[in-house]
C-alpha cells in the first residue's frame, strides 16, 4: 500500500507532537516532561526505542530482559545515584561538593557518577562526593552529622552528641550529659589535644569522674608524669 505525502507529514508531526492513538499516552517524567530518545531512565541508560503495547509501553528491548514495563500513566522516573549520604541523587536536585563546598544542580546522572552545573561551566564525579546540605564542619575540619559525637574544649572539653544542624547559619544543637545547647560549628571539635587529663578518660573512665579502681584522677597524672619524665632520663 501506497503511503502518501500527508500520511508522512503527518506521522512526523504526531512524533513532534508526542500524539499517540487513543487509549494510550506518552511516556512522562514526573516533572512532567516528555520521555525522548536519548534519555536516560531509572531503569535504562539511553532510550534507544519505545514501545507501546494495549496496556502500556516499556523501552529499548527491555520486555525481554524482564526489566521495567509501565502502565499508561504511569509516570517514569528519571535515573539516580547515591550521595555520600546514601540520599538518592538525581537530575534537579541541589548538591554540595565535599571537596571545595561549592553549590551546583545536577543536570545529568551518569551510573554512579553526577553532571553537575554551577557558575556557568559544570563539574563531573561520583555522586558519593556530594550531598544535598550544605556541608557544616568543626573548627578541626570534621564534617558535623547529627548523632555524631564531638567535643567542647570551651567548657571542661565536654563531650556531646549532635542532635540537630541548621545548615544555613552552622550552628549546631548539642545535647551531653549536662544539657543541650546551641553551639557554633567552629566551636566544636572531633579530637582534642593530647594531655594528661585525655589519658585518663581515654582509659575507659567516664566524663566527670575523677577516680578508677581507688586511684584518684591527680594521683593517677601524677604517677604517670613521674614514669614519664624519668623514662625520658
């Protein structure tokens, strides 16, 4: 059978259009947007076809490989990586770079790794090298999540546990045996200086306790200031 001119013409415009017989519709993201070839998915790289059957469409040759088949409706969802936080990363989303705290927006996701554009050029790498807030560190350089445990050296080098972040100001709500308190970021940090006082909590004994086993905490400096300064002789 013969095709004419306005048949072709009008199977180009019904593609441009993304027109499909009735009772059936185009493949969609959930923003909204039209699948095209060329377009990654959750479940495929390249969208090289797209097949439409009675009760939906699937693509590429992914029938056979007993991959993903969707209803007509049924929204497509875009391919995603893991951030260093294990938070899905995909295409839109607002990341930061660990390494310079630079602010950019993913605009391609590539397996594990993410495209991401910021200042009007765009940096490549594994998507486990971003997050989706803004980093907050101690004043030694340690990257703040809540229910990690870092310490106060301002007060007694209490030790405290990270309950909440407020990413836009870097303060960070602290909760110790004591209280909880609102601190500055850089007022923390993960490891205190090396002293005498360090050793004698680092041998097991609790914050606040000044006596293990009988033996007084000062006793204990003392003795071990002794040894030291005569092994050193």
């Amino acid at each position: 059978m013969e095709i004419t001119k306005n048949e072709v013409n009008e199977f180009q415009r019904g593609i441009r259009e993304r027109t499909v017989p009735e009772g059936m519709s185009w493949p969609m993201f959930e923003d909204g947007k039209a699948v095209a070839l060329g377009d990654a998915t959750e479940d495929c790289r390249c969208v090289t076809r797209i097949c439409f059957t009675k009760k939906g469409f699937y693509f590429n040759s992914s029938h056979r490989k007993g991959l993903r088949r969707y209803r007509y409706g049924e929204a497509v969802r875009r391919p995603w990586a893991l951030d260093a936080d294990g938070t899905k990363t995909k295409v839109g989303d607002t990341v930061w770079n660990l390494g310079d705290g630079g602010k950019g927006v993913v605009t391609e996701v590539k397996g594990d790794s993410i495209v991401v554009g910021r200042n009007g050029g765009s940096i490549y790498g594994p998507a486990s090298r971003f997050v989706h807030e803004k980093p907050v560190y101690t004043r030694d350089g340690f990257r703040i999540v809540e229910g990690c445990e870092v310490f106060y050296p301002d007060y007694y080098d209490l030790r405290v546990t990270v309950v909440r972040i407020d990413h836009d100001t870097d303060a960070v709500l602290c909760k110790s045996k004591c209280d909880t308190r609102l601190l500055p970021a850089k007022r923390l940090v993960a490891k205190l200086p090396d002293s005498w006082e360090r050793l004698w909590f680092d041998m097991g004994v609790a914050d606040g306790d000044d006596r293990m086993n009988g033996i007084e905490k000062d006793e204990f400096i003392r003795r071990a200031i002794a040894i030291a300064k005569k092994a050193a002789v």
